[in-house]
C-alpha cells in the first residue's frame, strides 16, 4: 500500500503508517491508505492491532498542512469527513487497536492516537493540539475525544495553549497508558499485543464494544449493554473451554492448561 504497510505477527500485526519525509502527517492519500489496510485485515486470524509510525522522529505531525491550505470550504469539509470517519471506524473496529507512539503525535496524530484503545509511547514523543495557532479548531474529533480521556479543564488547557506536552506529562495526565524508551517501543506495543490475542478472542472485543458503548450512555442504561454483551459470551465455546479448565484446575492441578481460544 502507498503511505501504508501492513505486516501480520502470528495473531497480531503492524499497521506502519508510512510517509517519513512529511514526518507522516495524513493527507487525504494516506486516509485512504489506512482505510483500505482496515478492509484487509482478516478478523478471523487477527486478535489485536498496532498502529506506529515510520521513522524515529515522529508518529504523526498533523494532518497535511501543505494540502490543507489551499482547501476549499466543500474540500476541507470532505477531507474532515474522510478523517473522521476512518477514526471512528479505528475506535469502533472490532479487534483492539494500540497506538505505539514513537515521535510527534501533533494535531491529527494525537487525535488518531486517541481513536485507539491503548497508546503507549516512546520516551521522546511530543503530544499536541496546535490547531488554534493555525486558526481552527481540531477537526479529527480532538476537542471530544481529549476531553473524554483527560478531562475537560486539561483538555481546554492543551487546546487553548496549543502548547506540546511531553510523554512524562501526558502519562502524568492519563492521555498515554505507558511511557518507555523508543528502543523498546514496538517490543512492548507487541508484548501487550500479545497478552490480548491469547485471551479469548470474542470476550475481548465484547469488552471494547461494552466499553465503548457504555461510555455515550448512563450509567442504568451501561450496566444493561454490559449484562446483555456478558450473556452472549456464555454461548461461545471459548467461555465453556475456559471455565471447565478452571474447574479441572481445582479437582487436580496437574491438569493446569493453557486454553487455546478458538474464536468460536
Ligand atoms: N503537514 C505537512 N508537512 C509536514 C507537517 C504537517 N503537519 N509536519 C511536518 N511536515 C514536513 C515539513 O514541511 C518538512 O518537509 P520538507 O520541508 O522537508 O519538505 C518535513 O515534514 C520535516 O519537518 P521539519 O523540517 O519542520 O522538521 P522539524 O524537526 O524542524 O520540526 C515539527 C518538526 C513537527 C515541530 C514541525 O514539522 C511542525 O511544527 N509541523 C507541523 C505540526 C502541526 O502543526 N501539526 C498539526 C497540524 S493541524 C480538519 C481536519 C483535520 C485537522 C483540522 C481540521 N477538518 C477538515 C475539520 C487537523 C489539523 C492538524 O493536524
């Protein structure tokens, strides 16, 4: 793919994007890139996700300035689109998605990084919302979805400011689960990756759907997604397999397994 690649790791893989000399920043070329490695990926086979960058400097700079100054109202309008809903469509996406953030995660590259579930980053990345010094707003969903992760006053403050903050401090705040050195960065996106695809496949993604839906409702109408998405999970075989294991665990440890999930 153009701007993007896509390498399968066993039951994850790596989704790089992939336009170095612009330090990655998305133009509507890359949106489609994107967009179309989504479509690739084999949901039987593939349990979790890893979104990175190309390069050691940066994530993503931004959306494409270069391309976005000479927009037209109708184009910036259809490109906001484009964006947005290839970011919703990383948030809603079945499996779960890691953003490991290995440099600049300025304007659109923190709000694409905000799209995932987890984000874990290199010791020298550099978070941001610099769109108010452009003169606009973040257009990738970055005032709502700041906002939900570190809260109200903090996200104002990024936004307003447009001032970058560094990992330590977007850690401190809660917009990054993890910081690390960038040598270590993709071990341990994959490490976690990992962890994820030998848990059972479908209990996993009724989490991040439970989560996710749970979270545009209140509370009494939560706990009724989450008991509905609970139930399902009793007809898999997975949930059967796992809980027959534990069982079988306590009449004799010898019988200890590790349950294979099948997806089933
Ligand atoms: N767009 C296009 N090119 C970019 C870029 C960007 N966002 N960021 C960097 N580049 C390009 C540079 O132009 C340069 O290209 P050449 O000159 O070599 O051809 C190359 O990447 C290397 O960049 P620098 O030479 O500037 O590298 P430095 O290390 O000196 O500086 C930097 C790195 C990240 C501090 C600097 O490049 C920078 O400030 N970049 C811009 C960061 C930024 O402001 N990003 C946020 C963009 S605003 C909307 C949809 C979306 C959005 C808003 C509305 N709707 C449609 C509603 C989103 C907006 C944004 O993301």
């Amino acid at each position: 793919m153009g701007f993007v690649d896509y390498e399968v790791k066993g039951k994850i893989a790596v989704i790089t994007i992939n336009r170095p000399k612009a330090l990655n920043a998305l133009n509507a070329e890359v949106l489609d890139d994107l967009s179309a490695v989504l479509d690739q990926v084999d949901q039987n086979e593939i349990r979790c996700l890893i979104l990175t960058g190309a390069g050691e400097k940066s994530f993503v700079a931004g959306a494409d300035i270069g391309s976005m100054s000479t927009m037209t109202k109708s184009e910036g309008e259809a490109f906001g689109k484009k964006g947005n809903d290839l970011f919703r469509r990383l948030e809603t996406f079945p499996i779960p998605v890691i953003a490991a953030i290995n440099g600049f995660a300025l304007g659109g590259g923190c709000e694409i990084s905000m799209s995932c579930d987890i984000r874990i980053a290199a010791e020298s990345a550099l978070f941001g919302q610099p769109e108010v010094g452009l003169g606009i707003t973040p257009g990738f969903g970055g005032t709502q979805r700041l906002a939900r992760l570190v809260g109200a006053g903090m996200a104002k403050q990024i936004i307003y400011t447009a001032k970058n903050i560094k990992a330590d401090e977007a850690l401190r705040i809660g917009l990054v689960n993890k910081v690390v050195p960038l040598e270590e960065l993709l071990p341990a996106a994959e490490k976690m990756a990992n962890q994820i695809a030998a848990q059972a496949p479908i209990a996993v993604r009724a989490c991040k759907k439970a989560i996710n839906e749970g979270l545009q409702v209140d509370m009494d109408k939560a706990i009724v997604i989450e008991e509905k998405i609970f139930g399902d999970c009793f007809e898999t075989e997975d949930q059967q397999e796992a809980m027959k294991n534990f069982c079988r665990k306590k009449d004799d440890p010898e019988k200890v397994k590790v349950v294979d999930f099948k997806n089933k």
